[in-house]
C-alpha cells in the first residue's frame, strides 16, 4: 500500500513507507506544487490583513457605542483584566477603558 496516495499510518503502527514510495513526481511537477503554496500563501495573508482591520474598527465601534450610551467603563479597567490573565481580552479592552 505504500504506493498509492492514500497510505494511512495509524499511530499504534509505525508506517514503514518512504517519503520517496508516497510520492513520485515528475519534472515541473514539484514547481506546480510549491507555486500553489505561494499563491493560496497570499490569499490567506490577504484574509488575514483584512480580518484585522474589520476586527480594529469593531472594537472601536464597540468603544465608542459605551461612551455614547453613557456606559460605566468598571468592567474594562485593566486592574480586572491583568489579573484574569488573558491578553486578547486586555486588548480588546483597552480603547473601551480610555473613553
């Protein structure tokens, strides 16, 4: 079974195949595959960049939608968050403790 594309090692049995016997490529074959990478590699970043920025003006929504509603700002003081522990939360937190 070493042969084909569809070998499965379970983990109580050590697989005995080379990498070599998995995979045969031919020329140019090994460029199609490393350009594909690179490709999918900016499109992913690209996702990325944009999520981060969608991600920013919704905190700062977020903020600002406290400080119009005339919020207390008590549950964002950084005192709380430090001592949970979590830096996503101190993070997000933190433009809402400055209105």
């Amino acid at each position: 079974m070493c042969g084909s594309a569809a070998t499965y090692c379970p983990q109580e049995m050590p697989c005995r195949c080379r990498a070599s016997d998995l995979l045969d490529l031919e020329a140019k074959e090994g460029l199609a595959i490393v350009n594909g990478t690179q490709a999918s590699t900016a499109l992913l970043l690209a996702g990325l960049f944009a999520v981060e920025r969608v991600l920013a003006a919704a905190v700062i929504a977020g903020a600002l939608s406290v400080e119009a509603a005339l919020g207390q700002e008590m549950p964002f003081d950084d005192r709380l968050h430090r001592a949970r522990g979590q830096k996503g939360q101190r993070a997000v937190a933190a433009p809402t403790g400055r209105c």
